[in-house]
C-alpha cells in the first residue's frame, strides 16, 4: 500500500529518474512496462500489459499519448548533473533522451488530462509493439507520438525504411582469374544502387532516399567450390517516393544475385495546419517558446501508426535528437518540464474541442 502511495505523489521528475534507472533494451521491457502500469493504477486508471508487452491505459481518445519504453544498449550511470551546453541540472542516463523523456511526459499527460496512453515496446527493432496496438485497436481521433523534439519542436514527418538481405553465390576459382566472384558481385551490385539514387547536392536529406550497407560477410564456402556473400541493406524512403518505387529500382540493378525485402515503412508527411498543429504551436508560444516545425531522416512508430490510421498525430517530446543512442545522452529537467506543461495545454485543449 505505501508504494502505491509514493506513487501516486510523485513528481514527474521523480517518475523520469526511476523509469530512466530501470533498464529497458529492446527484447527485455517487463519490469519498466510494470512499474509504468503501476504509475496509472495508483491514478484510478484502467491498465494493463498485452501479449507483447505493450501498456494500455485506454480512457478519452480524444487523443491517444504514446511513445515507447524500450531503448538501445549502453550504459549510462543515471544521475542528475549539468548538461554540455546549458549547465543546467540534467538527467543523464540510457533512454533519458529516446525515449524515456518523451515517455513520462506521455504518461503524467495521459493522467493530468484523462485520455488514452499506450506505451510499446520495440521500437528500436522492428515496432512489433505499435504493429500490434495498430493491428488490435480503432484509430484514436488524434495521435500524440513521444520522440525527442525540443520542447518547443513538433515532428510532422519522418523518411520511411527499405531493409534487405542480398545473397549471390559464384564458382570458386583461384584469384588470378578475371571473372567476378560473388563479393564482387555484391559490391558491384550495391554500386549500381548507390549510383541509380545518387541526389544532386542541392536536394535535402530529407528529400533523398539515402544508401546503407550495415553488414556485409563474404568467402570461400566450407566445401571449398563456391565462394559466397551476403550484404545487409537499408534504403531511406522520403515522402515523394514510396517503398514499393524503390524496392523496383534497388531490383531493377541485380547482377545475378537475390534480394530478401524483410523490412518495409512508408514514409510519413503530416499537414502543419491540422487541430493538433495548431494546438502545439498555441501551447508553445503560452509557455515561451516559438514553434519550430520538424522533418526527421530517419523512422519512427509515427510511420506504422499513418500506414494504418486516417487521424491527425504528430511526434513531441522532450531531448535534443543529437543525443540519441549517444554515450552522453542526457535531459535537461527544464526541457522535460515545459514539455509537460505543453502537452498539459494541448491535452485540456484537444479534449474540450470533441
């Protein structure tokens, strides 16, 4: 009993530095998802945990408040210090930054405003736990993603993601010889794509479709006779193409080999002048701050929640997105405040509107 009681009056800042202690690394969520559904029960709300290790506190979806619970490996002894560049008192830790922060904002926002709040699980892998909310859920009204924005930052749009496997198998041969072999071939290939995508330099990284090798294992096959490579790839997608344009133009350069597509997000691109927006960018200026209006390279949950529901949403939170994955992640305490304050007004603002 006394532990549902420190619960329920706690701090956000509080609850930030205790959901920033738990470890979380993708694939090992549980005891953070229980301590975060132990938050909403100490509020009277309704929680639980799904098959896939998702927390679900549905109530008013007028907005649905989400943002993930997992983070990347690496640890960061979790302590509150100043920050690199504004010397302010910060909270250092794995997560802190993507997306813990954003996270505990969602969650005390969820409360304060009653409306609906789902935190998921693997996002940094493979969004199993949006893909699973989007697949056994109806769409909210609006959509509240939690990633690092600045506290005065909303993300209308994110590049979306082409992942492969390349395989191509050649005769072995002594090296002498002036035929390829299949590492040559793979190179080769991954050539022809970097070349048919290559942007001129005026184009912006968002607008480009940027070109990733992330693993690539080549040789002699143990039976000596062939000589086998295999190379990972990821393809960024901006907006003006889709993922099924690219995946025929990456296909179209194959030079013998095979290509397994086991991975693919369309990109998103929300409108600026949507209630929720607008609702941000009132919020903002209440407390301070001059809206900024974001466009993010890489991929987040906000693109399998667009794929799938025809509703408004918008990615916020807390953190300077520099710090993502970084050894030095950390969060200003005042950004995270504000951010709260913010989502408070937009929550009270959204929720009054319906």
């Amino acid at each position: 009993m006394n532990s549902v009681v420190s619960t329920q009056e706690m701090t956000p800042r509080e609850l930030l530095k205790e959901i920033v202690t738990i470890p979380s690394v993708s694939g090992d969520e549980q005891a953070c998802a229980e301590r975060l559904a132990a938050y909403f029960e100490s509020h009277d709300r309704k929680v639980w945990i799904d098959e896939v290790g998702n927390v679900r506190a549905p109530a008013d979806d007028s907005v649905l408040f989400t943002s993930h619970i997992d983070t990347v490996p690496g640890e960061i002894p979790v302590r509150i210090d100043a920050g690199e560049q504004s010397g302010e008192p910060a909270l250092w830790g794995r997560g802190s930054v993507d997306a813990k922060g954003p996270l505990v904002a969602m969650a005390v926002t969820a409360v304060r405003t009653g409306m609906s709040f789902v935190g998921v699980v693997g996002e940094e892998v493979d969004s199993r736990g949006a893909c699973h909310v989007v697949a056994n859920r109806d769409a909210p009204e609006t959509v509240i993603n939690g990633e690092p924005s600045g506290w005065n930052g909303i993300t209308l749009g994110y590049r979306g993601l082409l992942a492969g496997t390349y395989v191509v198998t050649s005769e072995s041969g002594h090296t002498s010889r002036p035929e390829n072999n299949a590492i040559q071939d793979a190179m080769d290939w991954w050539g022809r794509v970097e070349q048919a995508f290559e942007p001129d330099e005026w184009t912006p990284v968002f607008e480009r479709v940027t070109c990733k090798p992330i693993r690539v294992e080549g040789g002699t096959s143990d039976d000596g006779l062939s000589v086998e490579s295999s190379m990972d790839v990821q393809l960024r997608v901006p907006p003006n193409h889709t993922v099924d344009e690219i995946r025929e133009i990456a296909d179209s350069q194959l030079n013998g080999g095979t290509v397994r597509w086991y991975d693919a997000v369309p990109p998103v691109m929300m409108e600026p002048r949507t209630d929720v927006a607008r609702a941000f960018r009132v919020a903002i200026r209440k407390h301070g701050g001059d809206a900024r209006l974001l466009r993010k390279t890489g991929t987040s949950d906000m693109n399998v929640f667009a794929s799938e529901w025809d509703c408004p949403m918008v990615t916020y939170g807390p953190g300077d997105s520099d710090l993502d994955h970084a050894p030095n992640e950390h969060l200003p305490l005042e950004s995270f405040d504000r951010s709260v304050a913010v989502l408070e007004s937009v929550g009270q603002k959204l929720g009054g509107s319906q």
